[in-house]
C-alpha cells in the first residue's frame, strides 16, 4: 500500500458494521445539482443536469461502500465535478468551490494518475461549457441567490474534513514511524553487539543478502594459524585478576586489528590463544592465503615485541609468542544444531598447526613444509627441525620464519635486544619525525650515565 492510499481519508458512520466513504464530495455534487433544480424552479436544463449527475453520484456511494478508493472511481468523481462547472458556464463562485474540491482529489490521487485526472476534469469542463452554450442560448446568470454560497461553504466543510482527516493520519504514522525508528535503532545496536561474537566475513553477507544460516561445511584448502602466549600460564598465577585480564585484553585487542588488517577469520580465542584462518570464505588463491598468514604472523611479532616492551615497565616480563602454521584442506562451515551454530574449522591441519605452536620457541614461527613451499620465494625462512608430533604418525618437517629485515641491520625497521640490568627496544615504523630529537636526547643522557657508571667502577678498582 503506497503513502497516499494509507492517507487518503475515511469518513465513517457506524451504524452496525460500520460504514466507510472515501468520496465527500459525490454529497456536495448531490446537493449542488439538487439546489441548482429548486433554483432554477425545475426547468428541463436544471432538471436533465439532475438527473445526468445525481444517478452517477448514487452508484458511486452505492459501489464504493466500505471500499477502497481507486483510479476509474476518482476519474467518475472528477468528470462529474468538471460536468457541473461548465454546465454552470464557469460561474465564480460555484466554479472555484468545485475546483477545489478536483484539486484536492488530484493531490491524494496517486501521483502517476494526477496528469490523467487534471485532463479530464478540463476536457469535462470544456465540453460541457459548449454544450450549455449551445442548449440555452445565452450566458447563465448564477451567482446570485443562496445557491453558489450554500455550495461554497459544503465545498470548504469537505477540504476541512480532508485536511483534517490528513492532518490525524500524519500525526498517527509520524507517531508510529518514531516507534520504528526506535525499534530499528534498538535492532541495529544489538546487532553491532552480536556481529562482535562473529567474523565480520560471515556477519557481513548475511546481513547484506539476508541468506539463509543452516549447518552446512565443505572440504576447502586453508592456511591456519595457531598462536599463544609464553609464559601467561606461569605469570597468572602471580598476578591479580584484574591486571591478568588487562595485559590478556590488550594483547587480543591487537591481535584481532591485525587479524582484520590482513583479511583474516578469527575463529575463536582459547584462553591466551588464537586460531585465524585463511581461504574461506573469500580466498585469494592458495599461494595468496598462505603469504597474507604468514605476513599476519609477522606482523603479530612484531607487535608482541612492543607490547612486551609495555608490560616490562609495568613489571610484567618475560611474554612472548609462539606461532605455528599450517596449509592443507579442512571442513570449514557451520557445524552444530539447528538452535546453534558455530563457523570453524575442523581437520588433520587444524590439528597440525595446533602441534606446531606448541613445538614453537619463544617469539618463533613455525609453519609446514605446505606452507613453505608457497612462501619460500618471498620470505627467508630456515630449517628448524624435523618433529614427531603428537597424533602425527609421520614425521613433520617445520622451518622457522624470519624477520623480513633480519639480514639486513641497517635498514631494519626493528632494534630489539636485552641484558640483565639493559633492555633496548627501537620501533622505527611507529615513531614520529617530531619525536626524534627526544629519542636522541635520551639515547644521549644513557650514554652519558653509561660512561659515568663505568668510570666509577673503574676508579674504584
């Protein structure tokens, strides 16, 4: 139902049922005509414009009962409003009380049948002025008398119960649109509340193409990645609650804007740990998942590295990540119940990643032969060892990924080294033009603490 239809006005007179109207002014066309005859004492014209109007005017109140409105019927109504005005030579007054009463029909008319209205209602008016021309000889003298008066004001009585019947419904939908809009807001920030629960890859096409969620899982080529943290177990058990989950919620925090960056699905966080995948459910090639992990992997180090840095001020030492990765086919998809659905991944290389995190050393990465052989010609990587991993009858050969810059000191984006009593952290790809003079007094104020303390030392020999 269109905008104009749910506002068009509904005069009722409830005897029993009830009884709908659509049309008010078929009763000014009925009383204008019916005045017009005892006007005009009955004569033969008074009386053949009774009858041509008034027979029309009663089947439409007969057929329109407890009716929508509708386009032939709006024409009918129109035609027989622009009958009365040329029949009545366009007199003034009667002619401007009709004509209202068509403009405001043409406006709550839907808006492709206005144009078709409008030329009726003047084609109507012309022919009928010719006509009455013709048959009387000589112009109609009308606007004196109770007629034209009588017929203006049940002209303005329809165009008040119009405006008034509209004024009601648009305070009715504006009323319920306030409500929806409520309700819609209320929807839309549950939602963004829900879809951070789920990878934003599987959230999003549903939401866009309203699909349907059903278990479902296929078989599909995947590069997964398992990663936790070194040393969280231990270092739980010393610390409060509440700094346990600030260093766990930073550190997740982010992981997952990496994760995000690089494309990934986060399927799940375990305890400390995370498992992100690649390949699903928009796969840039094989080779193309396999590098965009390893690449994340970095990334993640790299970042641990600095968030380590954070912790050891605050007194929190010895965090690292340990990262495997693996490249091989999985089921991945909704798996569950009807009432229940969890996308993940599930497979022999899922398992094989898990192993090699757990195999994994402190900041190291290590990844299958798989994924090797697709990374290889793009990152240095180095033969770490042949494992016999739990679960595994054969044995797997792992190779450890090295920093991108690891060979090359003097453009490497990173200086990370640390001694007891000196730890050095430098991340040239976050620190600021404006920050360099700062970073070089303070590199300038250790040395010169450096030298002063050996010289001491020295003396005291």
């Amino acid at each position: 139902m269109s905008i104009s239809e749910m506002l068009k006005p509904k005069f009722s007179l409830k005897t029993g049922e009830g009884f709908n109207f659509n049309y008010p002014e078929v009763y000014v066309l009925l009383l204008s005509v019916a005045l017009l005859a005892l006007y005009y004492e009955f004569s033969p014209t008074a009386m053949a414009l009774f009858v041509i109007i008034s027979l029309p005017s009663l089947m439409i109140l007969v057929y329109n009962y407890r009716r929508p409105s509708n386009f032939w019927t709006s024409n009918a109504v129109v035609v027989l409003l622009g009958t009365v005005i040329g029949t009545m030579q366009f007199c003034v007054v009667i002619a401007l009380s009709l004509a209202v009463l068509i403009a405001v029909r043409i406006i709550i008319s839907e808006a492709e049948n206005r144009a078709k209205l409008l030329m009726a209602a003047v084609i109507t008016m012309v022919i009928f002025y010719y006509v009455s021309i013709t048959l009387s000889g000589s112009r109609i003298d009308c606007d004196k008398g109770f007629v034209a008066p009588t017929i203006l004001f049940a002209s303005l009585l329809v165009v008040l119960g119009h405006f008034w019947f509209f004024y009601n419904k648009y305070i009715e939908h504006s009323r319920t649109a306030a409500q929806s809009k409520g309700r819609l807001s209320t929807m839309v920030s549950v939602i963004s509340k829900l879809t951070r629960f789920v990878p934003q890859q599987i959230w999003q096409p549903i939401v866009k193409s309203n699909s349907e969620v059903q278990v479902a899982n296929k078989r599909a080529k995947l590069s997964i990645m398992f990663s936790d943290i070194v040393g969280f177990t231990e270092l739980s058990d010393s610390l409060s609650a509440d700094n346990l989950a600030d260093i766990l919620n930073t550190y997740m925090e982010v992981m997952t804007d990496i994760a995000n960056k690089h494309g990934a699905v986060l399927d799940k966080f375990i305890g400390d740990g995370m498992v992100c995948f690649f390949g699903e459910p928009n796969s840039r090639g094989v080779r193309q998942d396999a590098l965009d992990c390893v690449a994340m992997a970095i990334d993640m180090r790299r970042e641990m590295r600095s968030l380590r840095q954070k912790w050891r001020l605050m007194g929190f030492d010895g965090l690292y990540v340990r990262i495997g990765i693996t490249t091989g086919y999985c089921h991945v998809g909704n798996f569950g119940s009807s009432s229940r659905l969890n996308y993940t991944i599930i497979g022999r290389e899922a398992n094989r990643a898990a192993r090699l995190e757990q195999a994994a050393g402190n900041d190291e990465i290590l990844i299958s032969q798989a994924t090797y052989d697709y990374i290889c010609h793009d990152y240095q990587c180095k033969y770490a060892i042949s494992y016999k991993l739990k679960g595994f009858d054969d044995v797997i050969r792992a190779w450890q990924v090295l920093d991108p810059d690891a060979d090359k000191d003097e453009s490497s984006k990173w200086v990370d080294h640390t001694l007891p009593g000196f730890n050095l952290h430098l991340n040239f790809k976050d620190m600021k033009n404006y920050d360099y003079q700062e970073i070089r007094n303070r590199l300038n104020f250790a040395l010169e603490r450096i030298e002063k303390e050996e010289s001491d030392q020295m003396s005291g020999r």
